[in-house]
C-alpha cells in the first residue's frame, strides 16, 4: 500500500480523480456510487476537535456493490450480537444450555460484524490519516490511482 503526506488543513480542497480507488476503472457520476471511509487520528490529534469521522470516496458499480455486501455482513453480525445478549440479559435462562446458546450466538455475530468492517476496509482501498493540524498521509491500494491522486493535487504534496 502506498502513501503520500499533503500539506493542507481541510479535506475539502482535496481533488479526486474519477477512478475507483480499489480497482482503477474510470467512474462518473452515474456509474458506481459514494462510500464512506472512516478517518483515522494521528498520536497528535488524538484529541483536536475539527476533524472530520468519515470521507466520501466515489467507486465504480462493481466495487460498491462488493462493499454493500460487506456491509451488510457487519450489520447483520453486529445486530445478532446484541439480539442475543439482549436475549440473554432479559430471559435470564435458569439452565446452562441456553446460556452457551446465548453465548454462542454473541459471539458469532461479533466474528461477523468484524469480518465485515475488515472486509470493507480492505475492499475501498484508502485510508486518510490526520497526522497533525495541517498534515494527511493517504494510503492507496491501487497503485494507479495513487499517481493520479498525487497528480491532481501536487499543490499539497509536502517534502521531506
């Protein structure tokens, strides 16, 4: 996975290419459709308020469709996961079988909905992180999009 730092404080100067950050084909508008990618915090903004939770990344129709299908795992598996222990704490079963039941079906549902994130995260391919008040570092899983990315914003890439 490659990445790039861009020196700029808000993410809405950010120019995307019209390519699908997982696989590379073109996208317009019509084709595809908008996903979100959580954000995540550098050690020094941690804390700092103004950073944004998620960004919305355009694919193409294949790859929005393999990422719905993930995130229908992770919710589906989150949901059973709190069906089950509600299931648990409010039934209070006197036997030990229906706890191991209750148990079971927790800890299923909380496998699933984890493959599901990992799946979606892996299957976007970018992940921006604040690394400080005017620094994002960008990883890429698609090589070619990574050089249209640095291509189309080549004003915010920061030197070392």
């Amino acid at each position: 996975m490659g990445g790039v730092n861009l020196n700029l404080e808000a993410l809405d100067k950010v120019t995307w290419p019209a390519a699908c950050p997982a696989c590379g084909h073109q996208t317009n508008e019509t084709d595809g459709g908008l996903t979100d990618v959580k954000v995540k915090k550098g050690i020094k903004t941690s804390f700092a308020s103004g950073t944004p939770k998620k960004v919305s990344v355009r694919l193409c129709a294949r790859c929005i469709s393999r990422v719905s299908r993930a995130e229908k795992m992770g919710k589906f598996g989150w949901g059973l996961a709190g069906i089950t222990f509600l299931l648990g704490v409010l039934h209070a079963p006197a036997n030990q079988l229906q706890w191991s039941g209750v148990g079971f079906g927790f800890w299923l549902g909380a496998i699933l909905g984890w493959i599901g994130e990992r799946r979606k995260k892996s299957l976007v391919g970018l992940q921006p992180t604040r690394v400080s008040k005017d620094t994002w570092h960008f990883r890429f899983k698609n090589q070619s999009f990574a050089d249209s990315f640095l291509t189309a914003n080549k004003q915010f890439v920061k030197n070392e």
